[in-house]
C-alpha cells in the first residue's frame, strides 16, 4: 500500500519551546493531506522522559485522526528508553529513509 507522508523532526534539545514546536510541526501534520506521519530522530542523541511524554502525545493525536505514526532513524540509546519503557510495542520504527510527500510502502498490522 502506498501512502503520502508529512515528515517532522523531533527535537534535538527539550526545552519547553522545542516540545511547544514540535507540538505545532505535529498538528500540521496530523491536519494534512498526509496520509502517515513520520517523526524523525535523526539529529537526537537521548531522549527523556518529557520527550517520550511529548511522543506519546502526539501518538494519541495522530490515532485519533486515524493517521499512523512512525518513528524512523532512532539510535540504540532511544531505541532502550523505548524498550525499557515498553513503547516499542506501541510505535511502529522504520529504518529506511524516507523523503516528505514521498509515498511510503507500509504493511498492514
């Protein structure tokens, strides 16, 4: 199945203005014509618990609006807060990079 994505970044650092604009980059998203939306950790090193908080929020938007969310380019020290916590039976992680507005070939659950 091919679906159209909306790519956000999430944040490098965690103040209360990145996880406020992370919020916003997520609700466009979410409200788009996408079809999948796609939080990339690509530029974040650790991740905290505020962050994994920010995360399951906008997890509960995009299931509510029916979108799925998927994680991609996680490194192995987020990928263990994920596991330790249990949330990597929550997220879908993809490895393969994917480019905004690029269709996303994903299988269903």
């Amino acid at each position: 199945m091919e679906l159209s994505t909306r790519t956000i970044q999430f944040p490098e650092t965690l103040d209360d203005a990145a996880i406020a604009q992370f919020h916003e980059h997520a609700e466009l998203a979410i409200h788009s014509d996408a079809a999948v939306v796609l939080v990339d950790f690509a530029n974040v090193e650790f991740m905290s618990s505020p962050g994994l908080m920010a995360l399951v929020i906008v997890f509960k938007r995009s299931r509510e609006a029916n979108k799925p969310m998927l994680l991609r380019s996680i490194n192995e020290r987020v990928r263990m807060l994920l596991e330790l916590t249990g949330m990597e039976e929550v997220f879908e992680i993809i490895e393969s990079s994917v480019e905004e507005s690029e269709p996303l070939l994903i299988a269903s659950r």
